[in-house]
C-alpha cells in the first residue's frame, strides 16, 4: 500500500522561505519509492510485524539537507507544536546526537510522528536491496520480519550466501539503496553538504525557515536571530543492517 505524501501550503510568502523546486524534486524520489516498494511488498509477501517498530529504537536517520527542509516544512505548517521538541534540543550536543531520533512516537501510526514525510533511509529500511561488488543485486528482509511462502520460493530460485538473503536475475525488482540515495542527492539544493543527523539537521531548517519567513514579512529581528543558520559538510549516508 502507498500512504499518501504530505500537502505543502506553497503561497508566496512560503515560496521566499522554502527550495520549493528541490522539495518537488525529493517528493518525487519519495512517490517513486513508496511505489516501488509497494510492488516489491506484492512480489515477495513480504511485511513488517504489526506494532514493530523495531527500526526506529536506538537509530537517528542521517539526512540531506532538503529532507530536512521537508520535515520543518511539515512540521511547521501541520504540527508546529512538535518544532517545540527540536527547540528543546538547541545548544545540546549530546541530545543532538542522541541514540533515539526525537520523532519516534510508540503510540503514533507506524511509530513514527511524522510517517508520511520520514527521510530516504526510514522508507527504505526493510524493503530495499544493494549492488554487492560484482555488480549483483541481493535482498535481505528484516531479522523481525516473516518470512513469507513468495519469500521462501524465492530463496530456493535465487539462492545466496547469506542464510535469508536472495540474488535474484533480474525478473525480480526491488528498490536499491544506492539507486534511490543518489537520486535524493540529486535533489539536494546544497548537493555538495553531506549528511548530518536529523535532530541537528531540522533544527537548523526550522530555525532557516523561520528566520526567511519573518524577513519576507518585514518583522523585526532581535539581534541573536540575525544569523541563517548554513549545513556543516561533514557525516556520511548511513544505512541500517537489514541482514
Ligand atoms: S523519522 Fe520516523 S521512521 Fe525515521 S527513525 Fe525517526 S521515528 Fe523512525
């Protein structure tokens, strides 16, 4: 099942705040994705145990600086209550930094307080393959997931080194991780930045977004708020163990 991308509020006075053509951009790799993915999940039978979950524990996403954007957008224009808890994090390294990434939600759809706009990594976890050194695509699901019976004829198709893992020719499709990466780089309007952790990330893309917003709208600015917070270049795509 594809769940339905966010709706933005695109009038002028956003238009000056926001990359909208980067944002469009990603939004397509995101729709493509999520069908992608969909078309897998009918192929293989395969699914996330009800009430899993299991992904989002311990895990932070490393995110591009226009999935960030898209994240402060949706937040700030449907839940601007919960930019409160990146606020909360300002000045805080350690929170920064933290273990658990601050829009896990257990008791929220899917567990995550922001589903329908999660980052590249958070959509494909679970359900995306990779190119191995020779070239190959190989799958593996989740440790959490069942192993369906479409899944388990496929081990025996496309049998490889790993105890659940498939190298199927290429009659089986699946979404690949360096496929999708590559394109939301593509997307990015600061393509040369690397990834950073999403709570430091959005924190700086809701305070940008806010700073732009009440310049175009000619309010005063206190001294502190002068400054259009830049991404730092440093970090790198991280991916989680799907073996
Ligand atoms: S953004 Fe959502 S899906 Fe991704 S780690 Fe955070 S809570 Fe989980």
């Amino acid at each position: 099942m594809v769940h339905p991308l966010v709706s933005f509020d695109l009038s002028p006075e956003w238009a000056k705040a926001v990359h909208i053509e980067n944002l469009q951009a990603l939004e397509e790799v995101y729709r493509d994705l999520d069908c992608d993915i969909a078309d897998w999940q009918r192929t293989s039978d395969l699914a996330c145990p009800t009430g899993c979950g299991h992904c989002c524990t311990r895990f932070t996403p490393d995110i591009t600086a226009v999935e960030a954007e898209y994240l402060a957008v949706f937040l700030l224009q449907h839940y601007p209550e919960k930019t409160d808890k990146f606020d909360g994090l300002e000045g805080s390294s350690s929170k920064l930094s933290s273990e658990e990434c601050p829009l896990f939600d257990p008791d929220s759809a899917f567990h995550c307080s922001v589903y329908a706009a999660r980052p590249l990594v958070c959509r494909l976890f679970a359900f995306s393959g990779f190119r191995d050194k020779s070239g190959h695509r190989r799958f593996a699901p989740c440790r959490q997931m069942p192993v369906s019976d479409e899944y388990s004829a496929l081990q025996k198709q496309f049998p490889s080194s790993g105890s659940r893992e498939i190298a199927p020719d290429d009659s089986i499709t699946f979404p690949l991780l360096g496929v999708f990466g590559s394109r939301v780089e593509a997307a990015d309007f600061e393509p040369s930045a690397e990834r950073e952790l999403l709570p430091s990330a959005v924190l700086r893309a809701v305070s940008r977004i806010r700073l732009k917003r009440q310049l175009a709208s000619g309010q005063e600015l206190s001294g502190s708020d002068t400054s259009i917070p830049e991404t730092p270049v440093d970090g790198g795509f991280s991916g989680r163990d799907t073996a």
